[in-house]
C-alpha cells in the first residue's frame, strides 16, 4: 500500500489542522493506523493511532483532549485533527500503516509499521 499524506502548514498557536493520508491499493481495512511526528534531531514519536475497526484509538499525552484520529475506509483514509495547537506540536507528520489481524492491539513502535507516507510539515507560529 502507497500512503499520500496531505493537510500540513502554517498556524498560528490556538489554532486547529487537520491531516489527511490517503492510501492506494487494496484491503485498506486490514491495517492498523497511525500518526507519528519527527523534528530534527529527534526520533518520531507516535501522536495517534487507530485500529482496524475504528473501534480502538489511542493518543500521546502530548496530544490527549486536542487531537482525534479517525478513518473513512470506504475513501482509504485517515485523518489527524488537531486543536489549540502550540509550537511544540511543530513537525514533520507522518501517516502508517501496518496489516493486522482484527483483534491485534495497538502499537506505538515505528518498527512495526511496514508502510509511511511521505510526511507533511506542520510550522506553529506562536
């Protein structure tokens, strides 16, 4: 599966965003969904990840009552909505994705995905 991610920018601290990641390819509901971030220097950490089914999200702390993760498998795609956004949030986002069985428990660990879009660039001005 090839992921496009898309919805990156500019935005000012307070402010909101939403990330789109849109895959190709087949059995798009078979994977297991994530948002992870990186900025220079840093390993990429984990923001979000969503199951299978939908049914089971998790969230950084760093994140956890600004940000929701959800997918639309019948348009391939998963979204990151980010609020009251400050400039630590600012990064690199990267979409993943990894086929799992339907009751495989989420991962936050960058080595289990087998998939990664590109990444779009999130800048929070303050």
């Amino acid at each position: 599966v090839q992921l496009q991610a898309s919805g990156g920018g500019l935005v000012q601290a307070g402010g909101s965003l939403r990330l789109s990641c849109t895959a190709s390819g087949h059995s798009f509901s078979r994977y297991s969904l994530a948002w992870f971030r990186q900025t220079p220097g840093q390993e990429r950490e984990s923001v979000a990840i969503i199951s299978r089914g939908g049914q089971r999200t998790y969230y950084a702390d760093s994140v956890k009552g600004r940000a929701t993760i959800s997918r639309d498998n019948a348009k391939k795609t998963v979204y990151l909505q980010m609020n009251t956004m400050n400039p630590e949030d600012t990064a690199v986002y990267h979409c993943a994705a990894r086929e799992v069985i339907l009751s495989a428990p989420n991962s936050d660990r960058p080595d289990d995905y087998n998939y990664w879009g590109q990444g779009t660039l999130v800048t929070v001005s303050s």
